[in-house]
C-alpha cells in the first residue's frame, strides 16, 4: 500500500533556501554595540580618573591642614583657633571639592546621553537597511519561486 504523502522536510528545505539570510546585518549591529560599549567604558573610566584626581587632592589638602592644626601652640587658646580655622578651611574644601564631583558626573551624563543618540540612529539606519535588503530579498526569492 503506497501513499502519497509529500515530504514535507523536503519542502520546509526548498522554502528556507529561497529565502536567503543575511548575517552582514548582524555582524555590523555587533560592531556598532562594540564600539558603543567602548566608547561607555572609556567615558567610565575618565570619570573614575578624575574623581581619583579629585579624592587625592582633596586627601593632600586635608592632611596638609592637619599638619598645620598639630603643631604645639602657646597659648591654649591658640588651640581652638587652630581647630576652627580647620575646621573652616575644611568646610570651604569639602564644598569645592564636591562641586568637582558633580562636575565630573555632569560630563558623565551628557558624554552618554550624546553616545546613546548616536547609537540609537546608528541602530536606527542600520535596522531601516537590513530591512529594506530583506524586502529585496524576499521579493525577488517571492518572483523566482512564482517563476518556477
């Protein structure tokens, strides 16, 4: 008893190859993400250069304040003068300093909003290409088929 049953894996075949893939496609997305990774990476660490710039200073700055509060005085007096004009000086000290901090994470901030518009448009054309390049295909494996 013989049946007719059409092969079907034999089909799904024929379909998959009249439909080709490009993977240029891919590959220039994983380059694009590449590059925007090490664009981020460098963002990051520029700003963890720079705060350990501004830690070591401010550090430096402190400690050189204390040498000069630690120094024996005559007059007990002259003790809580020494401890008040620190305790100024670091406070001026602290503010400027955090004011670098938030400079350092304002630059962060922008340099990533800009590398992310960026991206997105470069993801955006690319995408918008990849499309445009399956529609071709598609049509054109669409009219061979029709063809046969």
């Amino acid at each position: 008893m013989a049946t007719n049953t059409p092969d079907i894996t034999a089909m799904m075949k024929d379909m998959m190859g009249a439909f080709p893939v490009d993977t240029s496609a891919m590959q220039a997305s994983f380059k694009t993400t590449a590059t925007l990774n090490e664009k981020l990476s460098g963002v990051a660490l520029n700003a963890v250069e720079k705060s350990t710039e501004i830690s070591s200073t401010w550090t430096k700055d402190t400690v050189a304040k204390l040498q000069e509060m630690s120094k024996a005085k005559a007059e007990p007096a002259d003790y809580a003068k020494a401890m008040t004009d620190f305790a100024t000086a670091y406070s001026e000290s602290a503010a400027e300093h955090m004011a670098q901090f938030a400079e350092v994470a304002k630059k962060v901030q922008t340099d990533t909003i800009e590398l992310m518009m960026a991206a997105g448009k470069d993801m955006t054309d690319e995408a918008t290409a990849a499309m445009s390049k399956a529609g071709e295909d598609v049509k054109a494996a669409t009219k061979k088929a029709a063809a046969k």
